[in-house]
C-alpha cells in the first residue's frame, strides 16, 4: 500500500460564498464525512496545511494582482466571490499543495490528496477567474521545480479547461500540460489545435470532449493516450487537477462520466492501466471542480483508494 496523504483543514471552510453559489463549503465537509466512514480514514496519513508565502505566490502570480487581492472583498468577475478571509484561505490552499511536496521530499509520504479550496485551475497570473484565486497547481510546479522535481507533469480531467494552468506554462518545455473537458464549454478555451508556444510548443496536449461524452471517451483519453505522453515526458513528479464535475449528476456538467470511469481515469493517471514497465513517480491530486454534493465524497474516496493501491 502506497504512504498516501491527505490534506485539509477547516481554515478551508472560510473562504465564504453567497447563498446557492455552487463552490461551497458544503463540498469538503461532505468530502471529510464520507472519508471519516469509510475504511480508508485510518490509512491515511493526515497533514495540516500551512500558510504559502508571499514569494510562493509571486512564483506564478503578478504582484499587481496580488497586492489588490489582499484587500478586494465582493464579486471579481461573474463567478469568483472573494470575502474577507479569502486572501487568507488562498494562502492556505497553495500551502496545501506546498505541504505535500514537502512530505515527498521528506519521504513521510509518496502520494497526496489535497482537499483544498477556493480551486485554482482558472486564475491566471494576473487575475482571479472562475470559482479560482490563486492557480494552486501552478504554484505548486514551480515550487517543486525550485526544490529539486525539475519536469512536472500536471493532468487536469475537470470539466472546464485550464486555461490560467495552460497559460502560465505553454511557452515552457519543463511543465506538460494534459487536459480532458468539456468543449466547447467555459472558458472557451482548450481546442485540440492548442499545444504550447515557442520552446514549449508540444508540452501542451488538450483533448476537447462534446457534450454527453462519458466512460468512452475517457478511457480513450487516459488509457490509449495519457500514459504514453508521461512515459515520453518522463516527469518527476505529476500534479492532477481533480475536477469531479465531469460525473453524471454534475449540475455544471454535461459530461457522463460513471464511478466506473472515474476509477478508470485514476488508474490511466497512475499508469496502473499498463503492464509496462515505468519508475515510480511521486503523485499530487488537488481539488479543483465537483459541485454535486452528495456525489462528491464518494468520488474523491475512489481517488484515494487508487491512490493507496489498496486493491
């Protein structure tokens, strides 16, 4: 059974959102409750995130943005509600992300699960976007990078595209970025034509799905197509955008997704879908979308279980 981690605190609750506003509180805390019933609480290996610094952020994030963040309360944009603990929350959520890398390097665990919020995949370097403050995976990267993991391989499966992940890193040949979602869909960005610029032409990879795709198309994506693309890239460590708003019942999606699929796009991940030979690789997931409530939980158990290789 692999060391796996988990990371959460209730600092996360915090960060407030309007009444029906889907990016809510109630997605952890239905996350912990189905987690604390299951058979896997105890597996676990339980890490409290701690507050990313300034200098993290600025890793990825322009300090204009950052500066104005600090003090901004209301809505940004039409989606991102920003009150007054969100800075705070944010810094906590990248910390997150920072806590299990260096739970990696320490070698007290070799995968994480980051149940963090407010998600991320959205911002981009200058500005919030999306439900999403600051891009947490894409700190996330370059903190690695600065401590040693120097390609990083990140796979997003929500299902909206990243497009503030893309954009950081399309120009960079040390960061591949693979993205299943929703097309055309928000944020309109993520054709298939969409593979990087400059030296990083190439280590961009977007595989558009239509409306009312499901188990299929995903298998084809993550099984057939994934895990050949980290194999060339050979990373040193891989960072997943889990968006759990690709399945069924999904009030913002209109992807098909089953459990039965969701199990087979983990496996295409961890490339425990190939008999193939590949060195082990340190693995990060980190929350971004899923807004069904009561699905939400059961689907990130389904993560963890992969995670853990406990079958």
């Amino acid at each position: 059974m692999k060391k796996t981690g988990f990371v959460y605190d209730d600092i996360y609750l915090r960060h407030k959102t309007p009444y029906s506003h889907p990016e809510s509180p109630e997605r952890l805390l239905s996350i912990v409750k189905f987690l604390k019933s299951s058979d896997i609480w105890s597996d676990l290996i339980h890490l409290s995130p701690k507050k990313a610094r300034e200098e993290d952020i600025l890793l990825v994030h322009k300090k204009d943005y950052l500066d104005t963040i600090k003090t901004f309360t209301g809505y940004f944009d039409s989606d991102t509600f920003i009150s007054e603990e969100t800075f705070e929350v944010a810094l906590y959520a990248v910390g997150g992300i920072i806590v299990a890398i260096e739970g990696l390097v320490d070698g007290m665990i070799e995968r994480a699960f980051c149940a963090v919020r407010p998600p991320g995949h959205h911002a981009e370097a200058d500005r919030a976007m999306g439900f999403c403050v600051f891009n947490n995976v894409a700190v996330g990267a370059r903190y690695a990078q600065n401590i040693g993991f120097k390609k990083v391989f990140i796979v997003d499966f929500d299902v909206h595209h990243g497009n503030g992940t893309q954009h950081i890193f399309e120009e960079d040949d040390t960061v591949f970025y693979f993205s299943t979602h929703q097309y055309p869909y928000y944020p309109g960005t993520g054709s298939d034509g969409e593979r990087g610029k400059g030296k990083g032409k190439g280590f961009t990879y977007n595989i558009p799905m239509r409306y009312g795709s499901g188990d299929k198309e995903y298998i084809e994506a993550y099984r057939d197509i994934l895990p050949g693309l980290i194999k060339n890239f050979r990373p040193d460590i891989v960072l997943v955008s889990a968006g759990y708003d690709i399945l069924s019942t999904d009030p913002l999606s209109g992807i098909n997704v089953t459990s039965e699929g969701l199990r087979n796009i983990n496996r295409g991940i961890l490339l425990r879908s190939t008999t193939t030979f590949f060195p082990s690789i340190p693995y990060i997931f980190i929350l971004e979308g899923g807004y069904d409530i009561d699905a939400i939980g059961k689907a990130v158990y389904l993560t963890i279980r992969e995670l853990l290789e406990k079958d």
